[in-house]
C-alpha cells in the first residue's frame, strides 16, 4: 500500500495501492516518478464515435457518426444516439465495444441520405 499525500507533507490523503494509481497516473521519464495527469481510460459520456458496422432493423449503417450518451458497466455498453445534420435523432441504440469505435482526427465527416425510398 503506498500513501498518497498533499504537496506540503500534511497527513495522507487516501491509502491506494501501487497498482492503482499506476493506472490513472503516467511516469515522468526524466525521473521516473509517478505524476497525476490525466490518462485516457476508453470511450466517454458526449464523444464522438463511428459505428463499425450495419445495425439490423434500422437505418444506420457502417460509418456513421453518433454520440455517446450513457455509458454501461464501465464500457460494457454503450447508448449512441445518431442523428441528422438538423438535430433530429435517427435512432438511439444501445451498442456493444467491438460495434464502435472512437473518432480520428484524420478523419471527415461524409453526409448520406436516411430517408426511405
């Protein structure tokens, strides 16, 4: 168990094994001490995602571009709303990991047509 103190040396904050906080926090490569920054721990509530694959009974298909809005069990699943250039939700799905994917930075956003013919 390490011990995680404020800076001026006062009394612990909290008790929290190395391990842990190896998890949330990032080394110094200089010193090789442990620092608090944030790390990135997987998709989040209001990112932006791209589905990876055609949804069955609905109008999504691979490559479109939807918003988290709840997540499950810590990433188990996950609720994406997708909806069109005006606002207006096309659907509200509850997704597994493997069915998205988070946005790149490379990449463009592409505009298609859901209206049924």
């Amino acid at each position: 168990m390490g011990i995680i103190s404020a800076r001026n040396g006062r009394a612990p904050l909290f008790k929290i094994s190395r391990r842990k906080v190896k998890r949330f926090c990032k080394t110094r490569p200089s010193t090789g001490r442990l620092v608090v920054e944030p790390v990135s721990t997987g998709m989040n509530e209001f990112d932006l995602v791209v589905l990876n694959e055609d949804v069955t009974n609905s109008r999504l298909k691979a490559g479109d571009i939807g918003t988290i809005l709840t997540v499950y069990a810590e990433g188990k699943a996950y609720e994406v709303e997708f909806v069109t250039l005006t606002g207006e939700t096309v659907a509200v799905e509850t997704l597994l990991p493997h069915q998205i994917r988070e946005v790149r930075a490379s990449e463009v956003m592409a505009v298609r047509d859901t209206a049924v013919r």
